[in-house]
C-alpha cells in the first residue's frame, strides 16, 4: 500500500440516533460521531457527552454504514459539563434557549416571550460539515444556570469537529452587553480509556490551556478551565479540548512542512494557517471568477502545486483543508481531487463541502458563501510528498463533470444535513435531504441538464420539477415513520461518477433501509441512479406504504397531462391523470415486463409553482422512471415484479405521482422481507428546440417524440446493456462494472448504449500505469483519449479494505452501433 492512501478505518460519520424528530428513552436528543477508531455521543441540548470509547471491534465504512445504535450506547459512560463563575458564582449549561424557555429566563436574557411557543426540533445544533474526512457541527444558545435557577446574561456554542483519529471541543461565550467573567470549565470524565488491545484515548489541550488542566483524583473527571475576562459580542472567551485515539500517530499539532504553489490560473504562493481549534491546515485558495468565462471556457480547471515534508521521525497524519470564501465561482459544481504531479488521479478522496446560502438582512456563522475540501494524507517519516490539487468544474475532458457535496444549509435554514449533486456546473441537478429537515422528501430539487435557464440563460440554472422519495411507511395508526438513524457514506464525489450511500431505520425500528444514489458523467439529460435494499426485521402493519416516490407526497410542484407505462418493446398504456385530492387513483398495476418506465409527460410549465427558482419564461422538462432490477420477498412470499399506484399530491399545486408498491394482496410485511431495487430518475427535455447541448442522437429523438412516453421508452430500452468478459470478471451491467484477473486486465464488450455510459474498473494493484483501449474491429486496438489537458478525463478511487485500486471512464455508446470491444492494460 502506497504510504499516503486512506487506511480502512479513515471514515466519520454524524448522525441523530433517533432522528432528527426522535428523542432516546431519557427523552434526550443524541447526535452521535462515529469513526473507525472511535465513537461518542452528545446530549445537544445541554452540550453534554454521554458515551466516549475506542472501537474494540474494527469495521470498515460500509460495515459502519448500518451499525445500529447499540454499538454507540454500549461504549462506556461519559460526561461533559461546562461552568462559569462571575461574582462568585458558579454557573453550569443546563440546556440551550429551547429547553430553558421560561418566563424568567428569557426575561434575563433580554429575549422576546414568544420564543416560548416557538421550538422545533434540534433547531439549536448546526450541522456545518459532513463527508468522508470530517465532521462538525455546533450546538448555539446554551444557557449557564446557578443552582438557584438563575440566568447568566450570555449564550455559550460548542462546536465539534471529528476527524478519523480525533475529536475536538471548543466552548465559546459571548453576551450582546459587558459581562465580567472569572473562569470557563470544562469537566470532562470518560469511561474506560484503554481497550484489551492496550489502545488509548489520550486528551490534548492547546498550549496556552496546558497550566489550567486539573485531574480530580476522586472522581477521575479532567477540569480544563481558561482564566476569565470581560466579553461582549466581539471578546469571546473560548476553551478547546481534543480527545485523541490514535495518539502514536496523531493529526493533532502534526509538525508536517506544507508548500502550496498556483499553477493555473494563478500562480502565486498559496498561504497555509494551522487552525489549533481544530488540528486543521488550512490553504487559502484564490478567487478565480474573474479568470473564468463559463461559457467560453468550460474546461477550465484550477491547479496548485503541494510539496508535504514530514521531517520527523514518526509517520505524519496531515489533515487538509483546500478553502474559498466570497465569491466561489462555479460553486454549483465542482469537483476536486488530488493528481500525481504528472496529472494522473491518485484515488485519495477529497470532502465537498460547501455553503452559498445568506439571508438578506442578516448574518450567521457560517453562511455562505463558502467551499471546504478536506482531504487527510498520511506521510511516512522524513519524506517529502508531491502532488496536484486539482479542482474540476463544468467539464473534465470534454463531458460535464458529475459532482456530489454536502450543501450546508446555514443562511437558509433547518441547518441539517443536505446534499447536492450536479452535472457540470450549471446549477444542482438534484438534491438530498436523508432525514427530510426541511419537512418534503428525501429526494427534494430536480432539475434538467442543458435546457434554457433562467432569464432565458444557457450554461445556468433550470427550472426545478422535483421531487420524489424513498420509502413511505405509515404505520397501523397511520403515523409515518421517518427513516432514522441516518448515516452518509461519500464514496465517490466524481467527477466520472459519484456514488454515495444512505443508511437507517425506520423510526419503530421494524424496516432497516439502505439507499445509494449515484450521478454519471454525460451531456445529454439529468439522469440519477437509484438503488435501495430494505429489509423487514419485525412484522409490519401499515396502512399506506411505498418503496419509491416519481414526485413525492411533500414535494411534487409539477403538473402534466399524460402518465404512461411500458417495457423496453413499448408502450402498455397511456392516460390523463387526475390532479390532486391526496387520494389513489390508482392500486395494484402489475408491472410484469423488461426495464419497466413510467412517463410523466405533456407538462405544464404555465401552472408551476412560483418562486425565485422557477421561470415561465425558461425550459420546462418531463419525467420519467425505470426500473432496472426487482427483487422482493413481501408477505412471506415471491414478489417477483413490481407494482405500481399513482397517488392525487396536493404540494403547492394539484398533481399526481407514480410509486412502487406492494401487491395488492400483501396487507403485513413479515420478517425476512425485503425489497431490493435498483431505478433511473429521468429529466427530459420537452422538446429539441430547448435542448443546446452537443449530444446528436438526444436531439434527433427529440424531434419525433416531443412531449411523448417514447422519450423515456428510448432510455429504459437502449441503456439495457448486455456485457460480456473474455478476460476478467463481469460485476454489474449499468455502470458496466469489470474486475480485472490476476494479471491486471481485462477484456469485454458491451452491446446497448444511448449516451455516455461509466465504465468502472476494479480490482487494479495501482493508480497510474494503464490504458483503456478500443477495439477497431479488425482486431487491432486504439487508446481511449478524452484528455483536453492531460490525463484528465477518468476518475480514481482508491478501496483500503482491498488495498486496490478502481478507475472510472465514461463512453458514449450512443455513437457506436452494435458491439463495442473494450480492455484495460497494465503499460508493461
């Protein structure tokens, strides 16, 4: 394993254990961190930790991904409990401005009474970071208490950030007037700091903080505490701790030399800071906006030199952070990553991460706008690494760029976790919200790709006809039961493919659930791949239940006249749905058949729903859905074909969706049920006049199908790809997924194709050293080159579990008729 890569265990996860709605037994709201060498959970409302270990049992990230809550609440107990002291009094946390909203308090506080009428759920703690690398959020308007119940006139924020070795806590104070402090506090106290295999978690405080750390003999806690001052809403006082897992190899004040140089477009010395609140480096990245003409220049990319020198005896873990802020142009999509110095991908993941929310009118800590990369290398003693951070946007060689990031939604509101995926850099293409915060859908924004844009723009954002949903279960007493316990797993950003998995449970704990959403590299249509596996552990009554959502019950603001259904030979039906009522009109459609689709076409964009992102003036697209694989027990029985209803939504506007359902003679889901399911979500232009992108056969289609079920008839027929292997390993039909045999490669080919279809190879002993070739058909071989500015048009990802390598490419196949002959080799 080359010395730099990801280790199997370099993963974090946040998430609410019982849902962002839900409460633990003890009626707390618990945000857990989970890492491959450590986990801990936080009470949020009072900034308190409940439980803090290092893993016994070691787990990769997709073992992790569904790990229950018992792998949290078994770690050892621990506490977090914060004070002031002013006046001499002692103050403690005893929750934030929601849990303490009372008459008086708030009275103290200077804040208006109406808050006591105005709580949501978790609305105090922040996410602000999520992805592979790193995790932070923050926990606002704590309130301190004496023991007599009153209030000190100030508001506390923990922010935690976690990495995969350690987690850091900071503490900050402020006060909207002058407030004399003596002391800040944290006593912290953890359960068993050493695992049976002699692993400890060893506590770090900043420098400055180190003559203020106070171990209590008696009851084992840590007091670190700051000296006093007087603060207002521009003097903080802050206390930052870490716990640290890994502390024979620590992040934390890693002493790693790092020079960061412009390549292009800039040139100049990229400044480097290191954030001791968070053990962060942290590069600086210029602006770029006024060096990029997107519509002149869409394979421009971003390029800056790294030089990392690790001079000291012991293996260096260095925590990056690759920064923007103001104005982050392309920031709708962008993919970065880290290249050899000669351009080739090295596979080491870099976070997205991002922000362009603001509220007019007011600040927040962390709006936007704003983007973060964060990456994490590991650099073996007294040697100096170099390589390439690049940053793609709206084409990487030649194809827009898929790209998946966490959109922090500060500055907008809910402030949970939500996600954005694009292909290229022309607005989101569509959006995620796992644990449905802002109360519509799991899956939320949807947009079409190279159709006319607002005020009538090209290469800009398009007009949203979202949005659709994962599985909808209402139980016996018709409540629905969200999925919890919601888990993120970035595993490919892109920009060939991005790949990222969902993971929970649903609320009554009776269906566990796992989703992968995946976004390919093309120019011709918004096309998102869906798979989803649930599976029953209790028996289940419900009165209503749906395994996916074509427009969901909160989020369906898009009407049209005409539904239809069919295979890959053709049309089955056509009809002129109903529109709203939030009734079926539909149940029990038996799907048998090949690629099963669903059209929703005839569109009506003169009744969408008004807002600052829907124009009546720009393209408006049609839907549709394919199924490309079902497998199901349900009832205790086969369900060998899906069924379909179509449900009246009321969102905004009157409308109509599709879902897969149950058969109709299944009325309880028993355990050992599941549904395994594998869909394409399709955004299709109307017509060819409001298509401009470049891809020909789309058009040509476009000209005898318009607003017709055929569109989406041509997708679910000609992306059914047959594959066949003379060398190496078939893993998957769409994306083709090839593993090469022990001597490196392989050999296959693939009949079928549309468009640009991923091409992914896996199972490579290393990330540089090979070559995609095509067949002539005279049995001689030609080089795959898409590059526009060298080796830059396949993607690499490294898989630590196997210590191997994978590349993606992305051919279109809709240029080649027949069968088309492919291999991957080794350069000898």
């Amino acid at each position: 394993m080359s010395p730099m890569m990801p280790r199997d265990s370099d993963y974090t996860y946040m998430f609410w254990n019982h849902g962002w709605r839900g409460e633990s037994a003890e009626g707390k709201r618990v945000m857990s961190i989970q890492t491959g060498r450590y986990a801990c959970a936080f009470d949020t409302e009072r900034a308190a930790l409940l439980h803090f270990g290092v893993l016994a049992k070691k787990a990769d990230a997709t073992q992790a991904l569904t790990a229950g809550n018992d792998l949290i609440y078994d770690l050892p107990a621990a506490s977090l409990s914060w004070h002031l002291e002013a006046d001499s009094t002692s103050y403690q946390v005893r929750g934030s401005r929601d849990t303490c909203r009372t008459k008086e308090n708030l009275e103290a506080l200077g804040l208006p009474l109406s808050l006591l009428d105005e709580r949501t759920p978790g609305e105090q703690t922040r996410m602000i970071v999520s992805g592979r690398f790193v995790q932070r959020f923050d926990m606002e308007r704590l309130c301190f208490e004496s023991d007599s119940g009153d209030a000190l006139p100030v508001a506390g924020r923990v922010e935690v950030t976690a990495l995969p070795d350690y987690v850091a806590v900071t503490m900050e104070v402020t006060a909207e007037r002058d407030v004399e402090l003596s002391r800040l506090t944290a006593r912290l106290k953890l359960g068993a700091c050493e695992t049976d295999a002699g692993e400890e978690l060893v506590i770090w405080v900043p420098q400055e903080q180190r003559g203020s750390v106070h171990r209590d003999e008696a009851n084992g806690a840590i007091e670190i505490a700051v000296p006093g001052t007087t603060i207002g809403c521009d003097t903080p006082l802050r206390l930052t701790f870490f716990v640290d897992a890994e502390a024979s190899e620590s992040c934390v004040g890693s002493e790693a030399e790092i020079r960061a140089q412009g390549i292009a477009p800039y040139s100049d010395s990229i400044p480097v800071e290191y954030d001791a609140d968070r053990g962060l480096h942290w590069l600086s990245l210029p602006e770029v906006g006024e060096n990029w003409d997107m519509e002149g220049n869409r394979d421009f990319m971003e390029r800056v030199r790294l030089v990392i020198t690790n001079s000291s005896p012991t293996t260096a873990r260095v925590p990056l952070v690759f920064a923007k802020s103001k104005n982050v142009a392309g920031i709708t999509g962008m993919t970065p990553m880290l290249r050899q110095v000669d351009g080739q991908p090295l596979g080491i993941p870099v976070q997205i991460s991002k922000n362009w929310h603001s509220t007019a009118g007011k600040r927040f800590l962390y709006q936007g706008p704003w983007f973060q990369g964060y990456s994490l290398l590991t650099i073996e003693p007294e040697t100096t690494f170099e390589c390439e951070l690049t940053i793609a946007y709206a084409q990487w060689g030649g194809v827009p760029a898929a790209s998946h990031a966490q959109l922090c939604l500060i500055g907008y509101g809910g402030n949970q976790l939500w996600d954005q995926a694009a292909i290229g850099s022309y607005g989101e293409t569509i959006t995620y919200d796992p644990d449905v915060n802002l109360g519509r859908s799991m899956i939320d924004d949807v947009r079409p790709l190279l159709l006319e844009g607002m005020h009538e723009a090209k290469w800009g954002w398009t007009n949203n006809v979202g949005g659709g949903d994962f599985l909808v279960y209402f139980n016996e007493r018709n409540e629905k039961q969200y999925l919890t316990r919601m888990k993120a797993f970035y595993e490919q950003y892109g920009p060939n493919l991005t790949n990222v998995h969902y993971a929970g449970v649903s609320a009554d704990g009776k269906i566990k659930a796992h989703m992968k959403v995946s976004s390919p590299r093309c120019d011709d249509l918004s096309r998102s791949c869906h798979w989803f596996r649930y599976e029953v552990k209790e028996p289940v009554e419900f009165s209503r239940l749906a395994f996916y959502q074509l427009g969901a019950d909160g989020y369906n603001n898009h009407q049209f006249n005409q539904m239809a259904w069919g295979d890959k030979d053709g049309l089955r039906e056509e009809w002129t749905p109903g529109k709203g009522g939030l009734v079926y009109e539909r149940t029990g459609l038996q799907c048998d058949g090949d690629q099963i689709w669903f059209s929703l076409h005839d569109s009506l964009p003169g009744l969408a729903h008004s807002s600052g992102f829907r124009e009546a003036t720009a393209a408006w697209a049609n839907r549709g859905l394919v199924v490309r694989s079902w497998s199901a027990r349900l009832g205790g029985k086969d369900a060998p074909v899906p069924y379909a209803s179509v449900f009246l939504t009321d969102d905004h506007i009157a409308s109509a969706n599709v879902e897969l359902s149950a058969p109709p003679d299944v009325g309880r889901l028993l355990p050992g049920d599941y549904v395994e399911c594998e869909v394409e979500f399709l955004v299709l232009p109307i017509c060819a006049e409001h298509y401009y992108g470049p891809n020909a056969p789309l058009r040509v289609s476009l000209e005898t199908a318009e607003h017709s079920w055929e569109a989406v008839q041509r997708q679910a027929a000609g992306n059914q790809l047959t594959v066949t292997a003379s060398q190496g390993t078939v893993l998957h039909g769409n994306p083709v997924t090839i593993r090469v045999d022990a001597a490196d490669g392989a050999e296959f080919e693939i009949r079928g194709g549309v468009s640009y279809v991923p091409i992914v190879i896996v199972g490579l002993s290393a990330p540089d050293g090979y070559r995609l070739q095509l067949g002539k058909g005279n049995g001689g071989w030609t080089d795959f080159d898409q590059s526009v500015h060298g080796n830059d048009f396949w993607q690499t990802e490294y898989c630590a579990a196997q210590s191997m390598w994978t590349r993606v490419y992305n051919v279109d196949l809709g240029t080649h008729a027949g069968e088309q002959a492919f291999r991957i080799m080794r350069d000898a």
